[in-house]
C-alpha cells in the first residue's frame, strides 16, 4: 500500500456519472492464490443503511462473479485515461482461459485479502452486504429488460459497505 494513502470518504470528489458511466471501473475479488477482475460501467456509490455504499452489477456468466460470490470483499479501481486499452481488453476476455490480469500488464496487489491494482488511481475496498438476480417481474418499465436482457441473463446486484478508500499517493 506504500504507492497509495487512505481517504477520508467525505473528501471525495469525483462525479460517479463520469467515473463509472464513462472512465469504467475494475471489479477485483480473489485471494493470493487466485484472483479475477472485469470492466464495469454500471453501478453507483451512495448510502444504504446508513453505510458508505457502493452497488455493482455483474451477469451470471462472468468468471469474475466465481470470485465474487466466494469472497467477502472485493475492489473497485478507478484508472486514468492511458487505461482505456488495458479497461477495454479486460473487459472483452476472460480470465477462465488465461491471465488476463498480467497480459494487461497490470500488477495486483492487496488489502489485507482484498486485490487491487498498483497502477489505479483510486481504490475503493468493499464488504458485500447483500446480493440479489434482478428479476424481470420487477421492471416497473419494461424497455431496460427488454434492451439490455434479450438473453435473459440477469445481472446479480450487489450491495457494499466501502470500508476504505485509498489514493494514489
């Protein structure tokens, strides 16, 4: 952790729109044995149960949700825009049939048993609170099921308490 400083979550000023909607983020869940991450463009950050909160969203079939669903923390990682090619490959390949973590030349390191990358910018450090499939019976307007579920490959919500922050320092 000696590259990044811990921050107080109320000095927080990126905007989550663009942070996450247009910059992306990692999701990073394992342990020293064996770690997964992947591109992610939705979710948000607020509070839940009177908890710093983030919400992420992951479908069925990526690997990276294995690590997930068997792990009690996981990172997000934010990265500035020299990233983008690093962000689009990891995003478009999976980490079943090869290391796509160190083919994208990044290096993982760890809070406590929470992966992170060295080269983010940025680091929150989440404990999963809740896990949900979104359900098609609970579209109050049905075009986002119909656009973005033609499969019907739900995503599973997430909810997290945001533990810490840390900052390249």
């Amino acid at each position: 952790m000696a590259d990044f400083r811990e921050a107080a979550l109320n000095t927080f000023t990126d905007n989550p729109f663009d942070l996450i909607g247009k910059q992306w983020m990692l999701i990073a869940a394992g342990d020293e044995t064996r770690c997964n991450t992947m591109t992610a463009s939705w979710g948000g950050l607020g509070v839940l149960w009177s908890k710093p909160a983030a919400f992420v969203f992951i479908r069925p079939q990526r690997f990276t949700k294995t690590f997930v669903d068997t792990h009690d923390t996981l990172s997000l990682t934010f990265f500035d825009e020299s990233f983008r090619e690093q962000l689009n490959y990891l995003g478009a390949v999976s980490g079943r049939s090869e290391d796509k973590i160190a083919h994208a030349g990044l290096t993982t390191v760890f809070d406590g048993e929470t992966p992170y990358f060295k080269e983010a910018r940025m680091a929150l450090i989440c404990r999963k609170l809740y896990a949900q499939q979104l359900d098609p019976k609970c579209f109050i307007d049905p075009d986002p099921d119909r656009r973005c579920y033609p499969e019907h490959d739900y995503h599973t919500m997430y909810v997290c308490e945001i533990q810490k922050a840390l900052i390249r320092a």
